[in-house]
C-alpha cells in the first residue's frame, strides 16, 4: 500500500527531482519515511499559500488559515514540517478561535498526514517502532486496517472505510485537544521570550473574542470601533450651521453586552447615511436621556416598556445629529448623557424638515420593536464654557 503524495502541489517541471518513490508500510515506521530523501525545503515553484494549501484540502478552508499564520506557519514549506507539539496549538486555535468542528480537525489532521507531517506521540512512535500498526488507520470494508495515506484510494474504491484509532489507548484526534490556553510556543528563535509571550497571548485573546460578545460587538460597530473613530464620526454628523453650538465628547464607555448583541436584528447593510439606511438597512444614531436613565441602558439596553410617547409616536427615538439627541438630556449634577446605537430602520417611521412633523432642522427616526436597536457606546458629554 502507497503513501500519497498530494497532487496539488506536483508539477510536471520539477516532479522528477522531488517527488518520493513510494513504500508499503511494511518498509517504513513513520508517515514521513516516504519523503525523507526529500528536500527539506520545496522550491519555488512548487510553494503555495497557507490558505490554498486549505482550499484544496477542502473548499472553504481557508478560513482557517489564520490559525497558521498565528503561529508563523506561512507557506506550504512551513506545513510540511509542522509537528505533533504545533498540531496541537494549531488545533486548539482552530476549535476556539475559527469555531472548527470535529469534521474539520479530522479532515486537516489527515491531509496533514498524507503530506508528509509526522503527528505521532512518543509512545506512538514507540508502538510503530515495536511493528504495530501506524497510530491513525482505516478499517476497510472485509475489516482489514490501511494506513491513513491509502484513504483516498479506499474512498474511491468505495469501501466505506471508517477512521478508528488502531491502538485502545490512543484518543481519538476530535477529543484529544489540549485545554486552554495551550502552551506558548516558540514561533521564532529571533524572538525574545518576553515578545512570544506577549504574541501568543494577543493571539489567544483576538481570536477568543470572535467567538466572544467582543467579537459580535466589533462587528456591529464597524467604523466606530474605537475612540478616535468615534470622534471623528461626532463631529462629521454635526456638519449642519443650523444646528447650533458644537458639541464635544469628554469620555466615551464601549457597551458590551452579549445578550443585548445577539438579540439585536441586524440587517445585511449599514449604510453611514442614515437617509439611505431609511426603509433598507441599519445606521448609527444617537439617544439622549436624562442622567437617572444612563445606568439603566448602559445595563440593559433600550427597552420599548420605558419608551415615551412622542411625535411619531410610542417608540424608541434616535437622531442623526447629537445636537438633536441634546435636547433629551435633562442637566444633572454629573454631566449629560447619550448613546451611540446601532438602528434597524427597515420598520422606522421618519420626521424631518423635509416631512410634515415639527422638526424644521434636524432628522429624527422612531422605531417599535427593541430587537431593532442595539447600543454601541455611552458618551459623557463637555460642558460648554
């Protein structure tokens, strides 16, 4: 039985030079025998993408490549030589971070192995070492084991092989994962340690707060994400001479609240425009409230059972133009208040000096279900001198 060689990365011009005569599995102990006359590094031409390298595993895997590239995995060379210790950070990243299933871990583990990694444990080693059987095998249809490289030849021919581990003390490779986080690896020897600790822990947090509240917040807040972009977009909706003074932020709170970020019913657009967002999609508005309400949303969000009933009537209000929202903030000890949230408009009814209400300067949007609005940021406003 052959060990595969994989054929997205064999070239007719330079095949001849690197590809392994192949060996039964009788002629060697380890995945890697195949190719261990092999140079250690391909050449060009035959060097690909992490995120190819993955499309071709399966498509749609190279959403997966940031967990490679986390852990300084760059191109196919890098693939090659990734070892049992990296598979298993690799791993942990791809299950916590990218949301990788069973399916997909078993799928990358076995294109791992039939391009030549070695992912054996010591005492896996040991067993083949002993003439076992290699640690990860496929049962074909009469009951008979082949090596992991032989799958694609044992799916072809329709066996329905099954992957099972050949040795009772070996866990299988969807449960054996390591907890987290995983250990720090060494992801250059240039590095100091100090500077692969502090990447390794970036690298963990960042890709946990995609799963996170953290993540989903980011995401619906795109183009204030953080504090100068808020600063820059305060200002820029107060372009209008008519609306009065200029008003400025003095501190600004992200409000992360994970149950509130899931409920909220996003729309597949968010149009900076609020006039475009109108009747199609989601925009950025402001909420003014007097200071003994701040808590309350900054907690729970705006909730349609302490709505007011205004001139569009009882609804959750919000407006293009903070200046607008002042006029909602009663004056208190502490300061004013208001929200920076993100609106679903699809449903909202709009009052504005082009329409027949009260407001002969600024844009005003209502809307009546407290899944359309989700707040973003708390903003503490300067006095004015």
């Amino acid at each position: 039985m052959a060990w595969l060689w994989p054929t997205p990365w064999t070239q007719a011009s330079a095949e001849d030079s690197f590809k392994a005569t192949p060996r039964s599995v009788s002629e060697t102990s380890s995945p890697r025998s195949d190719i261990s006359q092999r140079a250690d590094r391909l050449p060009p031409a035959l060097v690909g993408s992490v995120s190819d390298w993955l499309e071709r595993v399966k498509k749609g895997y190279g959403r997966f490549a940031v967990a490679f590239e986390a852990l300084g995995i760059e191109d196919t060379n890098d693939i090659h030589n990734i070892d049992r210790t990296i598979f298993e950070h690799v791993e942990t990243l791809l299950r916590d971070g990218c949301g990788a299933k069973s399916m997909h871990l078993k799928n990358i583990h076995i294109a791992l192995l039939e391009y030549g990694c070695n992912l054996r444990t010591a005492s896996e080693e040991a067993t083949a070492a002993e003439g076992g059987v290699p640690f990860l095998a496929l049962k074909d249809a009469k009951g008979r084991l082949a090596p992991v490289g032989a799958s694609h030849a044992a799916a072809a021919s329709g066996s329905g092989a099954e992957l099972e581990s050949a040795a009772p003390h070996v866990a299988s490779v969807a449960t054996n994962v390591p907890p987290m986080p995983p250990p720090r690896p060494l992801l250059r020897q240039s590095d100091s340690s100090v500077a692969r600790a502090q990447q390794w822990d970036e690298v963990v947090s960042a890709m946990a707060a995609q799963a996170t509240g953290s993540g989903l917040w980011n995401r619906l807040a795109r183009g204030v994400e953080t504090e100068q972009e808020l600063l820059d977009f305060f200002r820029r909706r107060q372009a209008s001479e008519k609306g009065g003074k200029i008003l400025h932020i003095a501190s600004a709170v992200k409000v992360v609240n994970n149950a509130a970020l899931s409920h909220f019913a996003a729309t597949k657009h968010l149009h900076l425009h609020p006039m475009k967002a109108h009747k199609t999609g989601d925009t950025l508005l402001f909420h003014g409230c007097p200071q003994v309400a701040a808590v309350n949303i900054q907690a729970d969000g705006l909730k349609i059972g302490f709505a007011s009933n205004g001139m569009l009537g009882r609804g959750l209000y919000g407006a293009p133009d903070p200046r607008k929202s002042l006029q909602y903030c009663k004056d208190s000890p502490n300061g004013r208040f208001m929200f920076l949230c993100r609106f679903n408009l699809k449903e909202a009814k709009h009052a504005g000096p082009e329409t027949k209400h009260r407001n002969s300067i600024f844009d005003e949007f209502c809307i009546y279900d407290e899944k359309h609005v989700v707040v973003l940021w708390m903003l503490k406003l300067k006095e004015p001198r």
